[in-house]
C-alpha cells in the first residue's frame, strides 16, 4: 500500500469514526443517529432549495481553504483569509454600486480584480513582517481580521451606507449579479468560477515554477535559498496569492448570493475553509471534497434539527472531533518515529 493510499485511507476512517462517535453522543442525548442523519443528508440534498444551498455554501469554503493551502504551501500560515474575504466583498459592492454603467461581464470581471487586489494588498503586511523581521504570521493575521471586520463595519456605517435600516451598503448593479439557479435558493454561477479558479491553482501548485518555489521554501528554506530560490520572496507572493483568492470569495458572495455587501455577513467562514484544509492536512487534491463535506454538513444541519430535535451543534462537534483525530494521527506519526530512532541509537550503541 502506498504512502499516498494509506493517507486517504486514514481520511476515510476518521470520517468514519467522528461520524460514529457523533451518532453515540446523539443516543446519549436520547434521539435516533439513523433518523437525524437520514435527516441531514436529505436537507442538504434533497429538493431545489437543499441542494442548491449546499452548492451556495460549498463555494466560499472551497476558495478559503485553497487560499490557505496556498500560503502553507510556502511556510506561511494565512489565518487572515477572514478579513481578506470581508475586504474583497466590500470592494467588489463599492464597484458593483458605483460603475453602473460598465457592461455586465467588464463589471463583474471588474468586481472581481478589485476584490482580489484589495486581498492581495491586505495579505503584504503579514508577509513582509513574516519574511523581513520574522514576525509571526498567525498572530498578525489573527489580530488583522478584527481590523478588516471594523474598516468594513465603519464603511458599510458610514461612507458606503445605503441608508437603511440594516448595516449594508447599495445594491451592487443587476448586469453585475450572478446568474442564480436551483432557484429558490442562492445556489449561482460562482460556484462554476470556484471550480475552474481551483483547477488553475491546483496546476500552479504542481505543474509551474511558481509551485515548485513555494513548496521548496515551504520545505526547507535554506536549502531553497542554496538553490537560488528566495525565500522571503517566495513567501509574499504565496501570501500574495493567498490573499487574492480570500478576495475573490468574498466578491463571490456579493455578486452571486447577497447583491450587497452585509455588515458582518461572514459567520466565520474563511475559518471553517482552515479547517477543511487542516483536516486533509493541506493536500490540494482533497481540498475540494472536504470542502464539499463541510458544507453538506452546514447546509443539512438545519433540516436535521427542524425535523428531529438533534441540535444543529451537533455537526460542529464532529468537525471538532475530525480535528482531533489528524492532530492524534501526528502524535502517533511523531511517536512512531521517535521510538524508531531510539531503537537505531540502541543498536549503534550495542
């Protein structure tokens, strides 16, 4: 069995298992694990509106967690894709409200780069203190989403108000809007422009130089540096790269589901994308099918409490218990080898 095999195997288990253990809780709080995920998997499948919200939430999850996988790639953990997303959606309402007058594809084309520069833009401040005065990355990033949330909650207020009663800037122009289908719900086309941005990023990470920079850095720095790689430049462009695409989810959400930017519309998204990314341990192949798991679980929770009385936390749960068991996973990995190396220094000993 392959080493590639054996991982996905494991995977396997550890769905397996959190879901069993999800069901044993279930019994322990006195509902039927059958009857509530039966219940679950036909909210997030069955019918226009199920169906259609799952691919609505599948879209942002897919794009975060690859914006994350993109800077680990290089050594950088990007934890604030949260604050990029809600940057790139604020600035893809302001040019969806304010150049009404584009044609529809240049707007929403428009949108979209604004988006993912503001993103990019963002994402330099973490990486230049990262790479030129050995800042820590997660700190700055975690620290820089609360700043994004409030730049936004003062514009969405403030200068970009619709003068409503509810925090959110103007209507974004109809001809920038998404197409919606599967109607009602809010299932569109982005989720068509998640898909072919994650197969042009999934080459980029193993087929161009830019991926074989990143992942050489990632691995080992100096070696890259030996080599004629630069790791400090490597890593902004990777956070570069990383941001760009937290950018673009939110002017996703914007152009496809909203049609306004929402003063704190974002229930913690970019970090439920972290964590289907930490869970498949930043392999880019798995991404997009954990991503897709996530959101089946999110989107059919609902119904499972509507209809069985199981509280919907009960989803976050497994996914905490998901988290566990990779962390255990590498516990057991750096045992093995520890023990492995202790017994080599044993026998050179004998």
């Amino acid at each position: 069995m392959t080493k590639s095999t054996n991982k996905y195997l494991n995977l396997l288990l550890t769905t397996l298992v959190s879901i069993f253990i999800g069901a044993v809780i279930m019994l322990f709080l006195g509902h039927n694990p059958i009857e509530a995920y039966f219940q679950l998997f036909k909210g997030a499948f069955v019918g226009k509106l199920n169906l259609g919200t799952t691919l609505q939430k599948f879209v942002p999850l897919l794009l975060t967690s690859i914006a994350f996988v993109v800077s680990s790639r290089a050594g950088v953990f990007n934890v604030g894709v949260e604050g990029e997303l809600y940057l790139g959606a604020i600035a893809a309402a302001w040019v969806g409200f304010t150049f009404t007058s584009l044609p529809g594809p240049l707007l929403i084309i428009l949108c979209i780069m604004v988006a993912a520069l503001i993103g990019a833009a963002w994402s330099y401040i973490p990486s230049s203190l990262k790479a030129y005065l050995g800042v820590n990355e997660v700190c700055v990033t975690i620290l820089m989403n609360y700043v994004a949330k409030y730049i936004t909650s003062y514009l969405v207020n403030g200068p970009f108000s619709a003068k409503t009663g509810v925090p959110q800037t103007p209507t974004i122009a109809n001809s920038a809007k998404l197409t919606q289908f599967l109607k009602p719900s809010q299932a569109n086309t982005g989720l068509f422009i998640a898909i072919g941005l994650a197969i042009v990023i999934y080459w980029i990470l193993t087929k161009s130089s830019w991926g074989y920079r990143f992942t050489s850095v990632g691995l080992n720095p100096f070696h890259a540096e030996y080599i004629g790689i630069s790791p400090k430049r490597s890593m902004i462009h990777a956070m570069y790269l990383s941001g760009a695409i937290g950018g673009i989810a939110g002017a996703l959400e914007v152009l496809g589901t909203y049609g306004y930017f929402l003063d704190n519309f974002s229930s913690g998204i970019a970090f439920d994308g972290m964590l289907a990314a930490l869970i498949v341990k930043n392999d880019i192949k798995m991404v997009p099918f954990m991503a897709f798991f996530l959101a089946v679980l999110k989107s059919g929770a609902l119904g499972m409490e509507r209809y069985t009385g199981v509280p919907k936390s009960i989803v976050d749960t497994i996914i905490a218990i998901f988290i566990i068991f990779a962390t255990m996973e590498a516990l057991f990995a750096f045992n093995k080898k520890r023990k492995a190396k202790n017994t080599q220094t044993v026998k050179e000993q004998i």
